[in-house]
C-alpha cells in the first residue's frame, strides 16, 4: 500500500458516545499494523488549533476498547467556524507533519472537517460517532447499539415500578430530529406507545390509545417519547394533558438525558469501531479524501461527507408497523 501519508492526526469531535475509544484504538493500531505514525488530537477542533497533540503506539490504546466517552476528550470549538481559526489549525498540522486526519463524530464534525478539506486540500476521513443513528450512509453509528440497550434496561427497571403503583410513564429519549432510539427501544422494552418526530400522533389519538391498554386491562403503562416528538409542547406537557383528560392514570415522566451516552460499549458498537477505523486508515493510504466510512448489509462503505451531511436518514416503516401490532 503506497501512499505519501506519513503521519496520521485522529480527534472526537461533538458529542461523545460510546465506541469513541473503541474507534481510537483502531485508528492508532492500524496506523502501527501499517507503519504509519499516529497523533492524537485532544479536544477536537478546539486542540487543533492549540496544538495539543500527543504521539500514540499501539501500547498508547491498551485497555480502552471496553471504557465509554473519548480518552481524547471533545469541546465546542467556536474559533474553527473562522478563517483565522482554521488557518491556525493547519499551520499547526503542518508543523507537526501530520499529512491527514481521522474525525470521529457527528454532522457538525464532518461540515468542520469539508470546510477544511476544502480550503487546504487537506485529507480527511470520517467515521461516525453519535448515539442518535441520523447519519445518512450507514445503518449504524458508533454508540446507537449501546445507546439503545442502556436505554432498554432503564425502562426495564421503570416498569417494575409502573407496574407496583399502577402508573403511566412517559420516558423521554435523545432524538430531537430522529426517532430511530425511541422507536427502537419502544419495541424493544414493550412500550404501549412510542412518540417520534417522524410520526405526530396527535393528543386525541395519544388518549383514545391510552383508553383502549386501560380497558383490555393492563395496570399499567410505558409511553416512549423522542425529545423532538410534536404531539405536545414538551412531555411534561403530554403529563398534565393526560391527568386533565385521563384522571384514572397516576403519571409519572422520566428524561433519561446523558445516561444514553454513557457506559461501555456493546460488542457491536467495539467491532464496528475497529472495522471503521482499519478502513479510515487504510482509505487515507489509499488516496481518498472527504469520505465518511459506514456500514451497509454489514458490509464496510465509503459515503461522501457532502452527502453523509446533507442527506436524511429515513425511520424504518415496517419497525413502526410492528409496533402498532404490538401495542395490541
């Protein structure tokens, strides 16, 4: 594999989620695999631009592909949106000679990474790291799988307590433009309902749903709600419209918040991290620039970042269709 790459940056960028780490690693390893020396970048952007790198080996990494969050750490990073700020970063990449970059993130991460690519022709290869799944180009991202089984667990538990006070619940999850956690928790955790962007319910249809799981004689019951779901205000306004309307019910809400992102990772989530990073490493090799690397029918492919970023991430129809027959 010939390729002038000599030195290889990697850096997590936005929101941390689980299998950051897990893609670390394969990034550093595969660059040692292949005789190419690997730099980590702390603090995403943010330490591009401050020069705060740190050479890693293949010893650098022992231990980390099991631990959640990013041992590279993440920050906002305000000053990379100007010219004067990339200029900074690049002028510190050169002087370090790292030839290219490995971004470990979001949608925000890539379009800073395109920009970049753009104005310095510098080559840059994305993987995806987000618990929300609303990338375009890959059925997955990093940290999606354990985001989901976290979230499954916890409602888990809260339906022991639904169940021994005879309580509705509504458990709000992270999803302010997708779906793709609620719904797939939803099924997986038996919730009587699931709310997401996707699909406005509408608040007649939330009660007359609620009327029929009290009348076929569940006690109780689990309404999984998307932050970014339409049928009320906020959930906590669906709490007070249901006491008003539905008296009967005893409501209770939970907003699960940043315990999504944490924990470790799943074994899917820790060998779909290893595989993107050998193929970030060895695309840059190669020669490729400006792709992000996702998965396809388990199959490892290559999206470009305009589309990764432009592109819309569609909710699985036939996944709600289950739903409405589960909620039977």
């Amino acid at each position: 594999m010939k390729s002038k790459i000599k030195k290889i940056g990697v850096f997590t960028s936005g929101g941390d989620s689980p299998g950051m780490n897990a893609a670390i690693r394969a990034v550093v390893r595969t660059c040692a695999y292949l005789k190419v020396d690997c730099v980590g970048i702390y603090r995403g952007y943010q330490g591009m631009i401050e020069a705060d790198f740190k050479p890693m080996d293949a010893r650098s990494v022992n231990n980390i592909i099991n631990k959640g969050g990013t041992i590279l750490k993440s920050a906002r990073c305000d000053d990379f949106r100007t010219a004067e700020g990339r200029k900074k970063a690049y002028d510190n990449l050169i002087a370090e000679g790292i030839d290219a970059l490995v971004v470990i993130g979001g949608d925000g991460s890539f379009t800073g990474a395109m920009v970049f690519n753009k104005e310095y022709d510098f080559p840059i290869i994305g993987i995806p790291g987000t618990i929300d799944n609303d990338i375009f180009g890959t059925s997955n991202t990093l940290g999606f799988d354990t985001a989901t089984n976290t979230v499954v667990e916890i409602i888990d538990k809260i339906r022991d307590t639904a169940s021994s006070h005879n309580r509705l619940f509504f458990v709000e999850v992270m999803g302010r433009d997708v779906g793709h956690i609620a719904l797939n928790v939803g099924v997986g955790a038996g919730a009587e309902e699931i709310l997401i962007p996707e699909e406005n319910l509408g608040l007649e249809r939330l009660l007359e749903s609620l009327k029929r799981s009290k009348k076929s004689g569940k006690s109780s019951s689990i309404v999984v709600v998307a932050e970014g779901d339409k049928t009320g205000e906020n959930v906590f306004e669906l709490k007070d419209y249901v006491e008003k309307h539905l008296p009967i019910y005893d409501v209770r809400v939970s907003v699960l918040g940043h315990l999504q992102r944490g924990g470790a990772p799943s074994c899917f989530d820790r060998v779909l991290a290893s595989r993107m990073g050998v193929k970030a490493v060895e695309s840059l090799l190669e020669g490729k620039s400006n792709f992000m690397v996702g998965i396809q029918n388990n199959e490892i492919t290559l999206t470009p970042i305009s589309k990764a970023i432009k592109g819309h991430t569609k909710i699985d129809k036939e996944l709600i269709r289950v739903s409405d027959i589960m909620t039977t």
